[in-house]
C-alpha cells in the first residue's frame, strides 16, 4: 500500500546527510541518552539477562522432563513385572499348599491302611500258633477253613497292594512339593529383585522430578524479577516524566518536540526506533503512559511487534482495546498505530506518525480505520 507508513531499517541512518546528522547530535544526544540510560540500559539489560537465564532454565527443566517421563516409563515397566511375579508366587503358594493338604491326607490314608493291615496280621500269626487240626475242629467244615485262610490271604494282599500305591502317590507328591517348593524361591528371589529395583528406579525418579520442580521454581522467581523489574521501570519513567523530553504540542499529538522538529529518520529514540516513524511514536506513547515499553532496536519494524511482543510475553491478540498498539501487517514494513477509543461502527480512532497526510511523510495524524484485520498488543 503506497499511502500506508513505512518504518525504514537501521541503515536508513547512515543515507542520511551527515552535516545534518552531526549538527542534530551535538544538540540533542545529552539529554537523549540520560533519559535512554533510565528506560533502556539500567532495565532492559537486567529483564535480558533474566530471560536469558528463564530460557536456560526451561531447557533443563524440558530435559528433566523428559528425563522422568522415560524413569517413569521404565518404572512402570518394573512394576508391571513385579505384579506379574507377584501373581506366579501367588498361584505357585496356592499349589504349594494344596500339595502339603493332599500329602497330610495321603498320611492318614497310609496310617489307617497300615491299623487294619497290623489287626489282619496280628489275626493270621494268631491262627498260626494253633495247630490246622485245632483249626479244622473249630471250623464247620473243611471248606470254612480253606475259605478262611484264602480270605486272610487275599486281604491281606490287597492291603499290601494299596499300602504301595499310598507310598507311590505319596512319594509323587512329596517330589511335587520339592519341585513347587524350588519354583517358589525362584520367583520370590525374581519378585525381591524387581522390587528393590522398582524402589530404586522411584528414588531416581523423585530425585530428577524434585530438580525439575527446583527449575520450575527458579522460572517463576526469574519471572517475578522480570515483573518487579518492568513495573520499577514503568514507575522510573512516570517519575521521569521524561526529562528534557518537552511535548511538541498538538502538531505532534505531544511527542517529544525533541524528535518531532528534527528531520524524520535523524535521530534515534529510548526504544531503537528512528524518530517521526509510526513505531517510534507508538513506543513513546506505550512509555509515557507508565507502561513497559521494550527496547527494540534492530527488530522494531512494524510487522516485527506482534512476534517481539511474544517474545517479551507480552500479550497479543485480535480484539481492539483503548490503549493497546494496533498494528497492519501489510506492506514491507507494517504500520503502527495507537487505539484512542472503539467507534461503534466496527472502526477504532487511532493516533499516529508516518501515514501519508497531504502528500507529507513523518507528521501526526489521526483516523478512523476497520477494527477487523489488525493485530493488537496489549502492553
């Protein structure tokens, strides 16, 4: 857009004519720099360097993070197998038991074969002391007495034949009792070690999540210096009042007459920005409100706010507010102005430097223009 403002880059300065440049300096750069020392240097300087430590402290609280994120992964993983043991020492106690109940069950079926066994013994060594002629007498007949020693005889092999088989089930179950036993111990073994490894793991993961929160907690301190210092800044400057800074009256929408009379580009203002430019007058009235108003040199083209704002956290956004720096994005350079009020019809009044009025770069004006499609930052 050929009539919107432009805000030139750094090497602008230097097109300009020398004389000119040299005469303005002599002037000017006493008061300029007293008043840049208060607002740039002494703050500015120190809110850097604090975030520069916010960043590294970021980047060691994103790896502690990350560094916990995989502990507790790998914790989570100890447990899962922990509880996975936990459930085999389970199942392996339960047949343990149930094998020690059938082995005392098997004792007693042995002890009351062995009883009978003894009586049926104890009846057949009886019947051998007495003679087969005192057998036969007392018998009814020869065939009671056959059929009373083939009855000893085959009870008593049977009682023989199933005190075996309790000995064999009983000697099975004692070896399945050894074996359950022995993988037993092994699994309580694997359940103690995964346990203290677990314990182990979360020590490690307390001790990375407490560094974390210790980062965390430099951060918000790091933060609070940065508030405590913008607000000392924003009172230095009310308290300022911007010294040797005198309003250049209405033509100049009260910019300093310092750097509204030079000629525009000719100078360079407390924030970096080149005098008479929509960014330099839109910092200064940022600043003269009490407001922190950033030192942007370098990166104070229009279009370049709204990122800088971001970068500085300050806040940005689509909706108009009294007081906030509209910013049009088009063009090379962009466009800076400062919202005066919110119109009813969808426009904001605003105040600026820069915009072309009357064929004539570098003056004061003011317009009304759409509220939508403009960038606001909330300073």
């Amino acid at each position: 857009m050929k009539n919107q403002a432009t805000t030139p880059k750094n090497n602008r300065f230097f097109h300009r004519s020398f004389l000119i440049v040299i005469a303005m300096l002599c002037s000017v750069i006493v008061p300029i720099s007293m008043v840049q020392t208060v607002q740039a240097d002494q703050y500015d300087d120190r809110i850097r360097a604090l975030e520069s430590q916010i960043a590294g402290y970021q980047d060691q609280a994103s790896q502690l993070a990350q560094q916990a994120a995989s502990l507790q992964q790998a914790l989570d993983n100890l447990t899962a197998q922990k509880n996975t043991i936990q459930a085999q020492v389970n199942l392996s106690q339960a047949k343990h038991d149930k094998l020690v109940a059938d082995i005392a069950a098997n004792e007693k079926k042995l002890q009351a074969q062995q009883g009978v066994l003894t009586s049926i013994v104890s009846l057949m060594v009886a019947e051998e002391q007495v003679t087969p002629i005192e057998i036969l007498a007392s018998s009814s007949s020869v065939g009671d007495y056959v059929a009373r020693q083939d009855q000893l005889t085959a009870t008593s092999g049977q009682l023989q034949n199933s005190i075996t088989t309790i000995n064999k089930v009983k000697a099975e179950l004692a070896q399945q009792k050894a074996d359950v036993e022995k993988v037993l111990a092994d699994q309580k073994s694997q359940r103690d070690a995964l346990a203290a490894k677990e314990a182990e793991q979360a020590e490690l993961l307390a001790a990375t999540q407490n560094q974390e929160a210790t980062y965390q907690s430099l951060i918000g301190q790091a933060s609070s210096q940065i508030a405590k210092q913008r607000a000392d800044q924003a009172a230095a400057n009310a308290r300022a009042n911007f010294t040797g800074l005198v309003s250049g009256g209405s033509g100049c929408g009260g910019y300093p007459a310092v750097w509204c009379n030079a000629p525009l580009d000719s100078l360079v203002d407390n924030w970096g920005m080149y005098n008479r430019e929509c960014v330099s007058y839109t910092a200064w009235k940022v600043a003269s409100t009490g407001r922190y108003m950033p030192y942007w040199g370098g990166r104070g083209n229009a279009n370049q706010w709204p990122s800088s704002a971001r970068t500085d956290g300050i806040p940005v956004g689509y909706t108009p507010k009294v007081g906030a720096v509209a910013i049009l994005m088009s063009g090379y350079y962009g466009h800076s102005m400062y919202v005066e009020r919110i119109n009813g019809d969808g426009t904001v009044h605003v105040s600026q430097f820069n915009w072309l009025v009357n064929g004539q770069w570098g003056r004061y004006s003011e317009m009304d223009i759409a509220a939508s499609g403009l960038t606001y930052i909330y300073f």
